[in-house]
C-alpha cells in the first residue's frame, strides 16, 4: 500500500443482494417482447478486456477520433471549464482521460480524478497507470451503476471545494435508449453546479457502411465481447448456456440512426438460468437484443441534453464529421 493513499477504490455495487436484482433484470428482459439482456452486464474482467482490445480496431474509429479531437482541445476545454476535480462516468481503461488529467494536473496544485465505473478491474489498472503518469494525482475511484448511483455523486467527500468537470466519453450515452439517456443526464445534472461542466463524446451519424465496419470486425472480437454475456450469465445466475447456439448479429437501423446488437439463436433450445427462475424457449433465428448504439446529431444530441436538463455551451466537431464532444452545463440559473 502508497503511505500517501494517493488511490481509493468505493463500492456501491456488489451488495449482497447484487445477484437477486441481476436475476430480476435479466428475468425481465428475457421475458419481454423483443427480448433482451440488461448490456451492463457485458463488461466482466473478461468483457471488459475485450472491449478495451476492440478500441484498437482498424474498422473502430470511435477512440482514435474521440482521442483526436482530445489531442487537439483538452487544454482549452479545461482551461474554459477550470476544474479542480475531474469526474468520469463509465470511465473503463479510461484510454483518453490522461489528455484532460495532464491538462488538470497542469493547473490545480492538487488535482483529483474520480473515474466511475460498474467494473472495478479498468478503474483499478487504469488508476495505476494514470498514477504513475501524474504525481500530483489523486484518485478516489467508484464502482457503482450510473443508471442508480450517480445521486452518490453529489454528497459527503465526493463534493468537492472547487468546479468539477463531468466527462462521459466514448458515445456511451448512446448505449441508452430514449428514456434512459435523458434520466441518466437529469441524475448528473441533479449533483451539478452551476459552476461545473459536462463534456459529453457523441457518434456521428454517417455512412451506414462505416457504422457497420465498426460493430463487424473482421477479426471477430465485437462478437466474442458480445457473446462473452452469456459466459457471464451462465457463471453468475447458474446457467447451461451453450454460445455454440448462438451468433453474432449487428446492423445499423437507418431510420433509427442505431447501431443494433443482438445474439441470435442458430437452433431451437432452452435458455436456462436457474438462479434467475428463467426458462425461456429460443427459436432457430430467435434474436435477443444485448445493446443498442445510437448516433447523433448536432441536433438531436442537442435535444437529448435539453431533455436532460442540460445546456450545451460549445460543439467541437471532427472535420469529417464522424465524432465530436459537445460541453455542456446544467440548465439551471445558479452559479457559473
Ligand atoms: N469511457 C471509456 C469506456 C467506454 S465502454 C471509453 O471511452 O473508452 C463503456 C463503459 O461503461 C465500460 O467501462 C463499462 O464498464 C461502463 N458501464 C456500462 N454500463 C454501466 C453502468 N450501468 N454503470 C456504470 N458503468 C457502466
Ligand atoms: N459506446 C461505445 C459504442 O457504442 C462502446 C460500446 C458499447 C460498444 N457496447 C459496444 C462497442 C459493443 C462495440 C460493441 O460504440
């Protein structure tokens, strides 16, 4: 252990009862029409593993833009947003964060980061590694359900004397549906400031052809990450879950401007979750729907943080139009 405790590692989930909601929330979702798996369920060690190898994909090119449009404005945007804290909601390997904590260590004499994630592996390696990097650095990391938790946000040793900066990077606002996204925003915007800030990274909407490359490796590690959910629930809610039984499927809905991902059953079988009370009759071709990726425009991601009870203040855009991070504040009159 560091004597100065320069890292400190909460947790909010894995309650005792932490397995008796995973049984409800997958109970529900596979009992419904379309069915469903809850997506925060993907990111065990393993899940999130892969989802930090799928990052440096050639056809992925969410991270490299999202970490070019970094390189280029992280300066400016803290020196605009003047933060002594940076919090990050779904922070995982948190592969980018390091521009804006060299920038915030840049400034503040004794910078905090609170990275917030439901997987406490990436917080815990990624800490490590930013630690290392920033010796001024604090990190008090959180392992908690941002779709629940981020009230916690706002109380105790978690508010801090200064400004915070709100990062949620990597589009993952678009892994949540119409509803969903807009409450998680009005959560955020609840332990907000008016002094703080929100510096949101949104997709782009774009030629369906690239949006399809990015979900369709060719090495096929977007459809191991999307299978290893099954491993997860086999192991956690005490399944016979045979992934030979199922495939990768995802494709880009025009219409809908979202990127669908699903498991589809390649035979008639049983889906079998014993500690979960589920046993559910798959068809052959039977889809069931593990997570969605919604791309936005100006507009509608304008329209999102509206809803949200945020108020975008400044819209930095890639010059070919494929991703962008949009600051933000919330929409109340107080401060700032
Ligand atoms: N911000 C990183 C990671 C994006 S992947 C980047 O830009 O590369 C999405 C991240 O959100 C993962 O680390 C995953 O563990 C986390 N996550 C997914 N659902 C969550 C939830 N309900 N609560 C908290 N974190 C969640
Ligand atoms: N938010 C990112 C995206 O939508 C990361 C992500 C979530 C993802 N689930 C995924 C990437 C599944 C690939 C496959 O792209």
């Amino acid at each position: 252990m560091e004597k100065t405790s320069r890292f400190e590692l909460e947790k909010w989930a894995g309650t005792s009862d932490a397995r008796a909601e995973m049984a409800r929330e997958v109970r529900a979702g596979l009992s419904r029409a379309p069915r469903s798996i809850p997506p925060k369920y993907f990111y065990d060690e393993v899940g999130s593993r892969l989802f930090d190898v799928i990052c440096d994909l050639p056809e992925y090119y969410l991270t490299r833009a999202e970490r070019a449009l970094l390189e280029r404005h992280a300066e400016g945007i803290v020196e605009r947003a003047r933060p002594r804290t940076i919090v990050e909601i779904g922070s995982g390997m948190a592969r980018k964060t390091g521009l804006l904590l060299r920038a915030l260590c840049a400034r503040v004499p004794s910078p905090t980061y609170v990275p917030f994630d439901i997987a406490p592996e990436p917080i815990a390696a990624s800490a490590r590694a930013l630690l290392a990097a920033h010796p001024t650095l604090r990190v008090r990391g959180v392992v908690g359900d941002f779709a629940r938790d981020c009230s916690r946000l706002g109380g105790g040793a978690h508010v801090s004397n200064g400004p915070r900066l709100f990062a949620f990077l990597g589009s993952t606002l678009g892994n949540l549906d119409e509803r969903e996204a807009p409450a998680l925003l009005r959560s955020l915007a609840g332990v907000m400031s008016g002094h703080d800030r929100f510096l949101l990274g949104v997709d782009l909407v774009k030629d369906p052809r690239v949006l399809h490359a990015a979900y369709n490796d060719a090495q096929g590690v977007t459809a191991a990450f999307n299978k290893n959910v099954l491993r997860v629930l086999a192991r956690q809610l005490d399944g016979e879950l045979d992934e030979q039984g199922f495939e990768h499927l995802a494709f880009y809905d025009e219409e809908r401007q979202r990127i669908e991902m699903h498991l589809v059953s390649t035979r008639a079988q049983v889906l079998a979750l014993q500690a979960a009370d589920v046993r559910v009759t798959l068809s052959e071709g039977e889809r069931v729907l593990t997570e969605i990726s919604r791309k936005f425009t100006r507009d509608s991601i304008e329209w999102t943080l509206s809803l949200g009870g945020m108020r975008p203040l400044e819209w930095i855009a890639a010059d070919d139009g494929a991703f962008a991070l949009c600051l933000a504040r919330t929409a109340r009159g107080d401060g700032g």
